[in-house]
C-alpha cells in the first residue's frame, strides 16, 4: 500500500524505493528549499539533510540537485499538487460546450500571433 507525503505544493508517493525521510528532503529540495531550511524546519543538522539528499541521488543514479528531481518526477515518485488541479479544469474546459469555458476561441490564434510577431519585431529593432 503506498502512501503520500505532502510538502509545500508537492506530492511524493512511499514505497516506491525512498524511506520516509528520504522523500521528504527530496520534495523540499523540489520545492526549492536549502539544506539549512530544511534542517530548520525537521529540527535536524544541515549535514543530516545532507547525507539524506545524497542517498537519494545514490539511489536514483544522479549527482546533481536539479537532476534528482527531474529524475524522481519522471519516475512518479513526485508530483506538484498543481498540475492535478490544472488537469482538472482544462479537462472540464476541453469538455464543455459552454463557450464561456473554453480555451480559446475561433480566429484568437492568429491575432495571438500577429502580436507576438510584432512583439518581436520590436526587439530586434530597439
């Protein structure tokens, strides 16, 4: 049975290979947090938060920050909270007939893009 862990807008499933502790530095360094944040907010040494990062990364085969969490979102073992809400409405968007929930409407894209276009044109220009 997996259960989840949540930590500042993300989601990280157990049983999947990472203990309890593990997970949980994995999705503060997910949420963009340091090592002494960390230790600060689990009452722990920033060398503690440390050597349990560096267990992840040995476990998941990767050495750098950015990297572990790339690999730990691509593995499913975390996920932001965001995204299922996000899905969530633009599901509901794509299947309404209610044109005030659509997306987008006829003939916006291309008026969309004239202005990007312009946009850049600009730029390059100044």
């Amino acid at each position: 049975m997996n259960q989840t862990v949540c930590f500042a807008g993300w989601k990280g499933i157990l049983g999947l290979g990472l203990a309890e502790r593990e997970l949980s530095c994995l999705l503060a360094v997910a949420a963009g947090q340091t090592d002494k944040e960390i230790a600060k907010h689990d009452g722990l040494s920033p060398r503690s938060i440390k050597g349990r990062i560096e267990s992840c990364m040995h476990k998941l085969g990767v050495y750098k920050r950015p990297a572990l969490v790339a690999e730990a979102f691509r593995r499913g073992l975390i996920s932001p909270l965001l995204i299922a809400l996000c899905a969530i409405f633009v599901g509901q968007s794509a299947t309404s007939d209610n044109p005030v929930y659509r997306i987008r409407r006829p003939g916006e894209r291309r008026i969309e893009t004239r202005v990007a276009v312009r946009r850049i044109e600009a730029a390059q220009t100044a």
